[in-house]
C-alpha cells in the first residue's frame, strides 16, 4: 500500500464517520508565536481545544504536514543517522471537540488498523495511563485485546499536557510489534529502546483542566486529539523498519543516487548523506512553499541551517555543483497531488534553493579566503593556535561551517586548545540567547529591548536572590516587559518577563539551566518557564499569564519547581565531584572546557589529549561514588575573592568573578567557586553513572552523566540489556563477556579460512587468466578482476600469474567492501618499456584512488567499485600507447 493510498483511506475512512477532513494548515503557526514550526497535528485546532473559538464542527480530521527542528523537538542532528528521525514529516489525525470519547475513539483506530489497514491483531500492543480504569475497560473488555500485548504505564510516557497548566488528560499508545527478531522490549519495560516495538497511533483524552496548583479539574466537554505518523505506518505495510526506504522517500534517494553516481547501501557515511539530504529537501520545499526564505533570524535561520546541512552533505558525496534544488523537484513530483501548493510554489522554491546553494558556494570561497587572510597575518609555522573568537566570526559572519574550519586549520598545522574552544562556545552562547531573545520578542524588536534592559539596569536596584535557602519568596513586581517595551500590567494568555524585587528562581548560568515555577497574586496566576539574566545583574522571569492579571508595583507569591531544582541540585553537586576526580586520576592539566547542567543529566567538557581507557572511567566513576557513600558535607562559603585563590579553591577559566565569591566545599575532596544550587550532604546523590565519553574537538573530552533516581534508572536498563543478551545466548549474565570473546574468535578463524579458500581458488584461476592473456602489440596483457581479495592476496596472485606467464603485463583487481584493491606486474625482461608504478598510476586514478611502486610491481586502491571494470579496460590502450 502506498503512502498516498495510506492518506487517502485515513481521510475517507474518518470521513465516512461525520468527521469534517479539514486540509493541513501551514507550517508557520496562525496567531502563535510561541511556537516556530507546526509540529502537530493539533496545532491548528489549538484555540478549539482551548475553548477560545466556537468549533464549526464537533469531529474532525487532517493529515498535516510537520517540521521539527528546533526548541525542544530540535533532533537535527540524529537525521540521517537513524531510521526514524526526520525534520519533515505528516501526521494522521482525528479529533474531537467535546463530541465523542474514549470508546470511540478506541474502536475507530483498532477498526482502521486492524479491518482497512489489515495489520494483524496480534502484533499490536496497547498502552494506557496507570489510572485510567475506563480506558483500560474499553481495550480488554471491549474491543477484548490480549491482555498479555497490554500495559498499563506513568505519567511520563501516558498523560499529555498542553503546557505545566491547562487541558490536559491521558493517553492510549499504539505500538506494532516487530517480532522477536529485533532487540527491544515492551513499552514500559528495560530495554524498550530497541526497535522491536514502535509507537505507530497516540490517542489523547483531554478530560481535565490543570491548574498553577497541579490540582485536575474535570472538563465539562472532554474532546479527543490523536496522532500517528504517516511514514512509519507507511513503513509497517511496505515491510520496512525504515522509514526512509518507503515510497515516500526512497525515490528522493534515488535522485541523489543519481546525481551523485553513488549507489545507495554500498557505504554507512553515504547512507547517512543520501538520507540527510532527503529528508532536508521534504522540509525545505514545504517550508518555501509556506513563505518561509533563508535568513539570519528565526523561522528563517533554521530553515537556511537545514538547507546547508544538506549541501555540505551533498559535498561528501562529491556534489559541487548546486543539486539541492533538483531534489526539491522530486519532492514536487512526489507530493504535489497531495498538497497542491507546492506546484503553485514550484518555480519560487526552485529558485530560492538554487539561489542559496550558490550563495553556500560563495560562502565557501570567502571564507578560504578569510581563512588564508588569517594565517597570513598570524604567521604560517606549525602549532599556532586558532582563536576562538575567529571560529565563530566565521560561523556567525561569513557561515563558513565549523567543522570544515577547523578541518583546514588541522591540514595547515594549526590546533584548537581548550581555550580556543571556550571561547568559541563562549560566543555561541551569546548567539544563542540573541536568538533566544529574537524568538521572544520578534524580528526587529531586539535592539529596542536591549535599550529597555539597560534603563531598567539603571532604575532597578540589585535584586534579592533568595533561591538557596527557600523555594518560596514573597515578592513586588518591579517591571514588566512585553516585546521591546514596558507595559503596565499583562492578562491572561499573554506571555511576558517579570522583575521582581526579591526571587527564589535561579538564572540560568554557570552551566545550570534556569528554574520554572509558579507566580500567583490576588487577581493573577501564571507560569514561571523561564528564568536568565538581562544583563549582568538583571533576573528576569519569563512568564505565561494563565489567568487574571498582574500589575507594577503588586505582591505576588512565587514558587519554584521543587523536583525540577533537586535534580539539578544533584547534578550541579555531581558535576563539581566528576570534575574533582577527574583532576585526581589524569591529572591537574584537566580544566573544565564547559559544562550543562540540567534537572535529569550532566555534561562535562575538560581538556586532556587523549582518550579515556575503560579501566579510567571505571575508576573515575569508583572515585566519585566513594564520596556520595562518604555522605561528605556540602559547604556553602563566601569569602574575598583573593581569600578564596589562596585557599586553593578552583576558579573557571574565562569565568568573570566579583571581589566577594562563593565557594563550594565537598569535604576535602573538592573546592571550587559557584555560583550554582547544590545538596547539603553528597549521600543525598544517591549514585552516580558516567553514560558516555568521547571527543569534542582536539584536546577536549566529554563526559556525560546521570545522577540519584536517573542513574538508578540508567542501571536498570542496562541490566535489562545485559539479561536480555544472556538469554539470547542461553548463558547466565555474567558469562556474557567471555561467550562473546568466544564467538568473536570462532568469527575470526572462520575469516581466515575464507580469505585462505579464496586465495587458493584464485590460484587456481591463474591458468584460465593466462590463457585468457590478450596480445598487444606483441606482449601479452593480462587485466582481470578477482574479487574477495585483500591487497596481499593480489600480490600472491599477481606473482603466480607472472611466473606462468613467463613474459607480460599484468593488472589484477579486487573489491572487498567499498574498496578496490589493484596490483600491477610487469616481468623483469618488459621492466625498461613498462613501469607498474606508472601503470597502476592510471588505473587507481580511474576508480577514485591513488598508488604507486616498483617498475616491477606496484599496489594501489580506491574507493568507486563500480569503475573497476572500465578502469581494467583501460590497461589494454596504456599498453597500446607506451
């Protein structure tokens, strides 16, 4: 069943039941700043569900396009890299507005997946909310699923919610089972990672009201939103675990196939590029098409990052020239029926892709330009360091990628040092809350803010933080800001930034995130989803106005999420321990690079040249946990500045510090300066798992952990995983490592009788090559292709041939893999006519590679199979011509 198939019998068969199929709306969010992309399909019926419009109708449904790639739903990064990931994508939907409820709800998806879709019954699995008897009712009694492909899951994985406030409900969870072929677990359980179980369907009951308390209120019309995304549906019924090899996709990748001249599954990393690209060029289109164009601020930065992201991909492919738009032509082809705007928009998005591709190309020549201009003027001798602050004038100025930057400095003998990086993190830092404070505010509003900020600076007393001795303060509205200026007082539904007087919210800073809450006073109520600085002394707080008002100069009640601070609490305190061991085991040349701390995870960046041995973070890890089991006392101090260097405490590099600071003391174990919330006593971690290491940049590591209930979890999967693969091999856990050593040895032996096989019976086709052996000009030739075989095995065959040959040209060829391995022979009476070196030369140029060698024998590879037989061909005429 195609993809179009899929969408159009969804729409059909909810519009046979009284549902109104309403058409996508577009990708930019009609009447919503706060949101940068459509990335729901519940998205347009917001103010329905809110209960601000009057719905037209009670039950709709839609296929609407989507697009994440930024705030919270930023997975960028992992496009191309998994199977699932994408930046553009549509979801299937069905509503109800006050209209029907679970029951049918229920029985309309089990009836379309099971009676039109025709999945079988027996590989779908269903989730409900812990609690929600009724729901739980309708699957088991109902509808009568096998109560053992049934569970019942928390908060986290089956209640959803608008926002901290508002309607709000639990959900259903529709998962197919892929079978026990594919690792993976049930929803709910350790090990549901894996892919065994995918979420095709989420179903979502919206029956309470949430309010600032946490406290539910029944909704007097309860309604329905419902979600399930078109491509893994799509690749359920085509046979596929990828979403990328379905029709909706796989005929973009065969475009880039073809413009590259890459086959598609011969290497992972051009896999990765191929689907990169794709999927890029699905949400660049669309979002063109919507009037979004490339640009420095926002919606428009993003979409110009996703379009470069595909071009520097496209250059991996070795794809110069601009291609990118054609690829947006198959997206035209391929959906233009579904969504005609994208033929009305054809020739505009055309051109505006082409026309940053060519821009991208340009950027690409200036910066080399900059680049030669900078070490010029720096000095041109190995081991100079790159300045930071030049990286990201490159990135920010002239949007010369990083990575590539950093990749000709390498090639010119220059290096990053942590320096050079923190100071590049540094500036992106500041980048980011330019942007951050774009998004608030809106395109051209930032330059009157900024002028707003420094006045109220001026007028504003230094505020109170009150935030490590209570999580409550009452406290006096100082100002509030609205876009680029100050208003008076905000009401409900908007969303502004409050000062007060004295607070108990932590800005984010150091490396902590910032806190969130509730703020309350006699007439008002809103939620605190943000707390950072203005400046260097400014606290603001980025409120929503639930209900009510608030007003200059009123009191109001403030209160910060108390299991949101413990877990950055016991991150913060875990970060100043790991980076305390750190410095212990490898020694005092470890600095901290950068770090982040946040509610549910750490992450360190330190300096130090290489990387880490297992039996190192095993001990780093020991050493850390030695001083939560110590239960060591957290000392809070502030003393001078100098005071504090003296006593040994650890200060930041490129840190800025008053003349009085505060010093974190952990026992004796650790001394550092910080700012941050920490625990009283280092038992209140609980433990302490380090969940990653690798590089970042060169000189620089990273180090990513977990801490008190999320490390215990973290534990717990892992040993799910580790039972799970001892059951799979039929052997108790802990035999697990040495089986697989085992396993690993029968592999490699078994390797080695293969290569042995293959060499003999390529021996034993010497006879047939020699006999084969064409005449040129007089001189035997040989030129052949024996595959499966490395380039020692070549040279065995080569030197067989040659003996037989007794006098002659050889040029013998092999692909292993994605490589071609090439040897050439000439016999020693041919040596003064005929140089191998010379020969193999030509013949490695032809398939992508490079070699050289003795007159009478030469060895060569490359990295393009599919020229190896024309690249063979061509021996016979170099022979003709010498």
């Amino acid at each position: 069943m195609t993809g179009s198939e899929i969408r159009q019998r969804f729409l059909r068969y909810f519009g046979e039941r009284d549902h109104t199929v309403v058409r996508s709306s577009s990708l930019i969010p009609r009447d919503d700043p706060t949101l940068l992309f459509t990335n729901a399909g519940m998205v347009q019926f917001k103010a329905l569900f809110l209960g601000e419009e009057r719905p037209e109708y009670l039950r709709a449904a839609s296929c609407q396009k989507c697009v994440r790639a930024g705030g919270k739903h930023n997975d960028l990064e992992n496009v191309g890299r998994t199977t699932r990931h994408h930046t553009f994508f549509e979801m299937l939907g069905n509503f109800s507005f006050g209209d029907y409820f679970k029951r049918e709800a229920i029985q309309f998806a089990w009836e379309f997946l099971v009676k039109d879709m025709g999945l079988p019954p027996e590989r779908l699995w269903m989730t409900v909310y812990k609690d929600d008897d009724e729901a739980a009712d309708i699957w088991l009694q109902g509808i009568k699923v096998d109560p053992k492909r049934f569970g019942r899951l928390g908060e986290q994985s089956n209640f959803w919610q608008m926002g901290d406030t508002g309607p709000c409900g639990p959900c259903s969870e529709i998962f197919y089972d892929h079978g026990p072929g594919v690792a993976g677990a049930p929803p709910g359980s350790p090990g549901e990672e894996g892919d065994r179980y995918v979420e095709i369907w989420n179903l979502v009951f919206m029956q309470f009201n949430r309010d600032a308390s946490g406290n539910l209120t029944p909704l007097p019309k309860p309604s329905v939103d419902t979600g399930m995304g078109l491509e893994r549906v799509a690749a359920l019924l085509q046979g596929t675990r990828s979403n990328f090899d379905t029709d909706l996709i796989r005929p973009l990748i065969t475009h880039v196939e073809r413009l590259s001249r890459t086959p598609y599954g011969a290497r992972v990393e051009h896999d990765v590029s191929m689907r990169v690209i794709a999927d890029h060029a699905r949400a660049a289109t669309f979002l063109i098409a919507d009037r979004v164009t490339p640009s420095n601020e926002w919606r428009g930065y993003v979409l110009r990052r996703i379009m470069r992201r595909a071009m520097r991909h496209g250059r991996m492919l070795g794809l110069s020239a601009p291609f990118l738009w054609e690829v947006s032509g198959g997206v035209v082809a391929l959906m233009g029926d579904a969504y005609p705007e994208l033929r009305e928009q054809e020739t505009r998005v055309a051109e505006t892709i082409k026309l940053e591709e060519e821009r991208f190309s340009e950027t690409l020549d200036l910066g080399m330009a900059k680049i030669r201009e900078y070490l010029e003027a720096h000095g041109a001798e190995s081991g100079k360091v790159v300045d930071g602050k030049f990286l990201f004038t490159l990135y920010d100025t002239y949007g010369f990628p990083t990575d590539l930057a950093q990749e000709f400095f390498e090639d010119a003998g220059w290096r990053l040092s942590p320096e050079s990086i923190e100071s590049f993190e540094a500036e992106m830092t500041a980048q980011r809350e330019r942007a951050r404070r774009s998004a608030t505010f809106g395109v051209g509003e930032e330059a009157d803010a900024v002028v707003v900020y420094q006045r109220l600076g001026a007028e504003i007393p230094r505020i109170e933080f009150v935030g490590y001795d209570s999580l409550t303060s009452l406290s006096r509205i100082l100002a509030l800001v609205s876009g680029a200026g100050r208003t008076r007082e905000a009401t409900a539904g908007e969303e502004v930034e409050i000062i007060l007087d004295r607070t108990p919210a932590y800005a984010e800073s150091g490396g902590q995130v910032g806190d969130t809450g509730t703020i309350a006073s006699a007439a008002g109520r809103g939620e605190i989803v943000d707390t950072y600085y203005r400046g260097p002394q400014l606290i603001v707080h980025r409120v929503k106005v639930v209900s009510g008002g608030f007003r200059e100069g009123e009191e109001v009640a403030v209160s910060i999420e108390t299991p949101r601070r413990q877990g950055l609490r016991q991150h913060h305190t875990g970060t100043h321990l790991l980076h305390a061991a750190l410095r212990k085991l490898l020694g005092t040349h470890v600095a901290q690079a950068g770090s982040l701390v946040a509610p549910d995870h750490l992450r360190l960046d330190f300096s130090h040249p290489t990387s880490l041995k297992d039996r190192e973070i095993e001990r780093i890890e020991e050493l850390v946990n030695e001083q939560v089991q110590a239960n060591l006392v957290v000392n809070r101090l502030e003393m001078p500045l100098e005071e504090a260097l003296r006593s040994g405490a650890l200060a930041l590099f490129g840190e800025k510090y008053g003349d009085r600071v505060r010093v974190i003391k952990i026992g004796e174990f650790s001394v550092e300066l910080c700012g941050g919330t920490h625990l009283d006593q280092t038992g209140q971690l609980g433990l302490v798992k380090i969940t990653t290491e690798g590089a970042v940049a060169a000189g620089v590591r990273r180090i990513e952990a977990v801490a008190g209930p999320m490390a215990l979890g973290h534990v717990v999967r892992a040993e799910a995983a580790l039972r799970e693969a001892a059951e799979m091999l039929k052997i108790s856990p802990l035999d697990v490592p040495r089986r697989l050593q085992k396993l690993l040895e029968e592999q490699h032996a078994l390797e080695k009788q293969l290569s042995e096989l293959e060499l003999r019976l390529a021996r034993a086709r010497a006879q047939e090559l020699v006999a084969a052996a064409r005449q040129v000009n007089g001189v035997a030739v040989i030129a052949s292709r024996v595959d499966g075989l490395d380039q020692e095995g070549l040279r065995a065959v080569a030197d067989t041939l040659r003996d037989r040959l007794g006098s002659g040209v050889i040029c013998i060829g092999s692909v292993v893999g994605d490589r071609v391995n090439l040897v050439a022979a000439v016999t020693k009476d041919l040596t003064k006519r005929f140089h191998a070196g010379k020969l193999i030369q030509e013949v490695a140029r032809a398939v992508g590679g490079s070699g050289g060698g003795r007159p009478d024998l030469a060895q060569a590879g490359g990295k393009e199979p599919a020229k190896l037989d024309q690249a063979l061909a061509g021996v016979f005429d170099w022979v003709a011509r010498v």
